[in-house]
C-alpha cells in the first residue's frame, strides 16, 4: 500500500539551492568559507554561545567533545541507556566504558536520581541526552558533575531552540553536539554543530576540528605559519551543507511556530486517551520548554504498539518505534555488567513516534489521532 502520510519529510525553505549555487559560484567550497561563518554567527547569537563549529554529524561533535575530554583506555562514562549508539561511541572508541543509566519514569531522559550512585574514581564525563528535545534536570546534572570533577557534554541531537529555566539546551554542559540530519526540526541532510561552552576548550577545539593543526589561529594571522599540533581529523562540512542549513537557520522561526502547532494539537487530541490511563503523552516538567521535535506515545506492551503499528500503517499513516537500550544490545551487551534498567526497557518496547514535519497538515494530524482514537475504542 502507498502510504499517504510519511513518518517524516524534509522540508526545504526556498534559499537553499540559491545559497548553494552562491557558494559553488564563489569558487569557496572546501570548510570554513563564507556560510560556515555566517551559521556560526548566527548560531552563537541567538543561543548566546561562547564558540560554535560546524561539524558534518552530531556523531562528529559528540567524537571532538571526547577528545576536549581527554576520555582514554580505562574511563568511565555515565550515559541512558535509551539513546542513540551515537552517544555512546564516541567514548567507546576512545577506549572508556559506558556506564548505563536508567531512564526516568515520567520521559526518557537520564534520571538523575541514579547518576552518583554510578560514580566511581574512574568515571571522567556525564552525557545527558534531551530526548525529543525536553531538557534534563540540568542544575542537577551540573551540581552533581562539579562535586566530582568530571566534564558535561550535551547530547542535544534533538533540541536545538529549546530551553532548561531560560538557558538554551546544548549551552549548560561544557559541552554540547546538535544534529541537522534531515529528520530534525533544523536540517542539512547531514551535519552537526558542537557548542564550546567551557572556555578553557575553545583553543584546542579549534585545533582538533582543523585535523590537529593550528591553520585556524593562520588564518587570522595569529601565527606565521601552522602545522600538526595535536591529536583531531576532518570534522568540517563543506560550504555546500553550510550554505543550505544557513537557509534553514534564518527560518527557524517560522519552522518551529508552525512545528509547535501540530505539536499541540497531537496533545490536545489525544489528551482524552491519557486520562483514561490507555496511553501515556510526553511530560514536559515545569524546568523544560517544547520544541516540539518529536510527538510521541507510550502503549502498555510491545504487542499493543505492534498492533497499533500494523493498525495505523493499514490506514496509510506511518509510525515508528525508536531506540533500543543499548545495554542490551548487540555489540555491549556483553559487557554490561550492571542490573535491570525498567524504564529504558519499557520505551524501547513500547513508545511509538508519530508523523510531524513542517508540512504535514492540521487534516493529517485530525485523521492521524482520529485513528488512533478508533484503535483503542475497538
């Protein structure tokens, strides 16, 4: 069957081939030209940053906070189990081993309630995830990392204009690593951007972002001459993918208005199924903003989301489950060696994502919940 409404679908804001044929025809198309900057400039002012680099992945951002970490054979790093492997691999790669947290009962975000029992003399780092894009306790998360000594690195994949008490998400930690790929709310295909908010990493960042050179201190004449000074590789997007996601970024306005009002309405019709306890809605706490990058819907059993699934795809509607906990997956499982995390399990079983994209319509969202309405009445 033709599915009549896509899980996703990237949305384009009218400037982006005009950008790129700026760019190709400026005879500038390597990293760090002219739309580069321009993302950088925009990016720090709006989210009040101290330093920005355009990165081709938040895999990328993610791998560069690990080296700024100084994560070596015999770490440890306090991660959810309930994430991407993205946020694991960076650190495993380097050598450390990932320490596992449960998610919290009311979303899938680290519980921070679990975090210092996990906290040994080995433990370097702690990397929140802000599932869909809802902040982790964060005051929290830093109070705790301070007592101990180890580095914050944001996974904020998922929440780019969204907040924790007023402070942009991804700007709290010392670190923090963005997504563009094209199923976010801001997009370039692929691509990433890291935040520098510890000012003692800016230098070195700069260094392993240009493949452990010192070309950028070079390039604005703060040195005669560069060459390799440090550990790092080819982390910079071409002016291709910056030019198209400067397109995006002068727009996210509009986007995220528009995002935001499928957002509610998914909620609000929905709302009558979560008061009668057959499913559970995202939870915002009174901490977080919504930026309305996913909406999503816990079931009771992977059988029942199956089912719901199979109902809704018959129906011409597309929606997908998401993570597996990664501590029972594959690759680590073998190396886990702590106890049950419930909670991670329950949402690797049974929460289901919905459609929402830029263009999907106030009808798409009125069929699609109708539907799912008429699932559980039957």
């Amino acid at each position: 069957m033709k599915h009549t409404i896509p899980f996703n679908k990237p949305f384009l804001t009218g400037k982006e081939v005009q950008y790129i044929i700026d760019a190709v025809e400026s005879g500038k198309i390597s990293g760090n030209g002219k739309y580069t900057q321009l993302c950088h400039e925009f990016f720090e002012k709006k989210f009040n940053v101290n330093k920005v680099l355009l990165t081709t992945s938040c895999t990328d951002g993610l791998e560069m906070s690990a080296m700024l970490a100084n994560i070596e054979p015999g770490d440890e790093v306090i991660i959810p189990s309930y994430t991407f492997v993205s946020t694991a691999l960076p650190f495993v790669r380097q050598g450390a081993k990932v320490i596992f947290a449960d998610s919290n009962l009311e979303n899938p975000n680290i519980d921070v309630n679990l975090i210092e029992e996990l906290i040994t003399p080995k433990t370097k780092a702690i990397v929140p995830v802000h599932y869909a894009g809802i902040a982790c306790e964060m005051s929290r998360i830093m109070n705790i990392a301070k007592k101990n000594n180890l580095v914050v690195i944001e996974d904020a994949a998922q929440a780019i204009d969204s907040y924790y008490r007023g402070t942009a998400l991804g700007t709290i930690g010392d670190l923090g690593s963005f997504s563009f790929h094209e199923t976010k709310n801001i997009i370039s295909g692929e691509g990433g951007l890291l935040t520098v908010n510890n000012t003692d990493f800016i230098k070195r960042a700069e260094i392993i972002w240009e493949k452990g050179t010192n070309r950028a201190e070079f390039f604005r004449g703060e040195v005669n001459k560069y060459g390799w000074v440090d550990i790092g590789s080819s982390f910079l997007p071409s002016e291709i993918i910056s030019s198209f996601l400067f397109a995006q970024f002068e727009n996210i306005d509009l986007i995220q208005e528009k995002r935001k009002k499928l957002w509610n309405l998914y909620r609000e019709n929905l709302e009558e199924l979560r008061a009668d306890g057959r499913i559970m809605l995202p939870h915002i706490p009174d901490f977080a903003t919504n930026n309305a990058h996913m909406f999503y819907i816990v079931c009771s059993t992977l059988e029942e989301r199956t089912q719901l699934i199979n109902y809704l795809k018959e129906e011409g509607i597309m929606s997908v489950f998401h993570y597996l906990s990664l501590h029972k997956s594959e690759y680590y499982h073998q190396y886990y060696d702590g106890k049950e995390l419930p909670n991670s399990d329950h949402y690797t079983d049974c929460l289901l994502r919905l459609p929402l994209y830029y263009d999907l319509t106030i009808e798409n969202v009125e069929f699609i919940t109708e539907k799912i309405i008429e699932f559980y009445k039957r």
